[in-house]
C-alpha cells in the first residue's frame, strides 16, 4: 500500500521539492506516486550518514542482484522437463462424447516415441468447476522437445481432425507451462482407484522462493501415505502459479490424511509462514478417465 501523504508535513515537504508552487489534484497525485514506502527486495542508498540521504532514499532505490533465475532455483537442474496443463470446459451434454474421443487419440500419442512427450494425466472434474477436464502432459528436453511436438502435430492430420471435432465440444479452454520443483517427486503412473486433488495457489508475485524454501521441508510431512503426486509452478500463463496434486483412495481417506498432519511437528509452522505468501487459491477433486496414466 501507499503511505498516508495526506498530512499537512509530508505534502508541505512535497510542495518544498517542487519549488513551494501550489499543489492541484495532479501534485496529489503526484505526490501519493513518490512517496512510498521501500518495497521488499530493495534497498536504500548506502549514503545513509549525509543531511540529504533520507530525502534521496525517497527517490532512489538500488536493486539487490538476484544470483540466478527463479526456475532454476527451484526445479531439478540435470533435468529439463516442462509440462503443461490444459483446462478444457465441456459443454455439459458433450462430457460423455468428449472423454470418448480423448480416449482414442491421447494414448496414441502418448505411446508413440515419434513425439517427445508423455501423457501424466487426465481427469473429470469432480468438485470444483464442473464439466471440466483437465490433461497434464510431460516433454522431455524442455521447450525444444515441446516446439518439435507441436510443429509435429501440426503436420497430423488425424490430430487435426481430433483438433476439430473436439472444439465442437468445449465452452472454454486455457493452459499453463510449468516447471516441477526439485523437491517433489517425479509423477509416475500407479495403479487405481484413486481420487485426485488439484490445489492451486496463486501467490503474490515475489514470494516464490520462500514458498519453495518452505515446501521444502514440508514435503516429507506429507509422504507417508505416498499421497504426494507432484508440484508444479508456472512459467507461462497465469504467472506466481503453484500447483500441488495429491492421490487418496477417497474422500475419508482424504480427510483422515490431512487431519492427521496436524499431529507432526514443525507442519502448524509451514502453515503460518505460507499462508500469508497467498492471494488465491482452488481446489478440484478429480476423478482419472480411462486414458489416464495416474489411476
């Protein structure tokens, strides 16, 4: 937030740096866009013992160098694997003829080491938004691995009628490319019946690394069920994006797990620290289709 100028010292100071003329609507304003508090990650002039070093810091603020990228302190750096999420609205008549043709066509892609890409999984909405399907998919080799299967499917033809036919279907649709964090283990395909969670959080920009920083240590509280699938954040689309997706064999289960959390030293403090690193978040509970890996 900004800081409160609207008091007679601070926008008399203000006036003073503008050579004392009268202050309008637009010298408010003015006024509210310079002072502000320092913001996280910045810091003052290092001039702190001269008469004028506090006025400058109003102006001035020097950024701290930042050693490396955030995506490559925080994914696994001997791999270069990318996913992407796709959230597919169905019109609600549709869902049944939708998953029908998704099982037809997305096993053979996934099958066919022509395209440099894996099938993770692929899910129904159970409760969240409704008559909404979800697919998440793997390249290994990054982005080059994910332009060769794109330009690849281009050139497919039963891709493209897929491609057609299936828009017939949908309201809405949208994706994210994402990166794992290195602190999560790889999703692997594993046998059903399970229910899937999808918890999405987005975060307020910035706060990443102390989000990772903290997952970190939580995550070996919440293995003991191997309930742990994956973690995700994103690199394009909606940006500050974490994605966590759990397996329990059902909502009790479910239930029974993460109340049973609670009990485990050091979790309340995760907890306490993460939370306010949040703006939004969302869960879906998602039930796999029969094309899906994760079952």
């Amino acid at each position: 937030g900004l800081m409160n100028v609207t008091t007679p010292g601070v926008c008399k100071l203000y006036s003073q740096w503008s050579r004392c003329r009268p202050l309008n609507y637009t010298d408010h304003q003015n006024c509210l866009l310079f002072f502000r508090p320092p913001l996280r990650g910045l810091s003052t002039s290092n001039s702190r013992n001269s008469p004028d070093s506090w006025f400058k810091s109003l102006f001035v603020r020097k950024v701290d160098p930042r050693k490396d990228a955030h995506s490559n302190l925080l994914t696994k750096n001997e791999e270069s694997n990318l996913y992407k999420i796709q959230f597919h609205n169905v019109k609600p008549d549709c869902l049944d003829s939708y998953n029908k043709l998704c099982e037809e066509v997305l096993p053979i892609i996934h099958a066919d080491k022509y395209y440099p890409c894996e099938l993770v999984g692929t899910w129904n909405t159970w409760y969240g938004e409704q008559d909404q399907a979800v697919h998440l998919w793997r390249y290994r080799g990054g982005y080059p691995a994910l332009t060769e299967v794109m330009n690849k499917l281009k050139q497919n033809q039963e891709f493209s009628a897929y491609r057609k036919e299936r828009g017939k279907m949908l309201l809405s649709r949208r994706n994210q490319l994402l990166l794992e964090f290195s602190f999560w283990n790889e999703p692997v395909p594993r046998e059903g019946p399970n229910i899937y969670e999808l918890r999405s959080y987005q975060l307020r920009p910035g706060t990443m690394i102390e989000w990772g920083n903290y997952w970190a240590r939580a995550i070996r509280y919440r293995q003991h069920n191997s309930e742990a699938v994956g973690g995700f954040f994103s690199q394009i689309g909606n940006l500050y994006m974490v994605h966590h997706l759990w397996a329990y064999k059902d909502l009790q289960s479910r239930e029974d797990t993460r109340n049973a959390v609670w009990h485990e030293d050091g979790w309340e403090e995760v907890v306490y620290y993460t939370v306010p690193l949040i703006q939004h978040m969302d869960s879906r509970i998602m039930i796999p289709t029969k094309a899906s890996p994760l079952q």
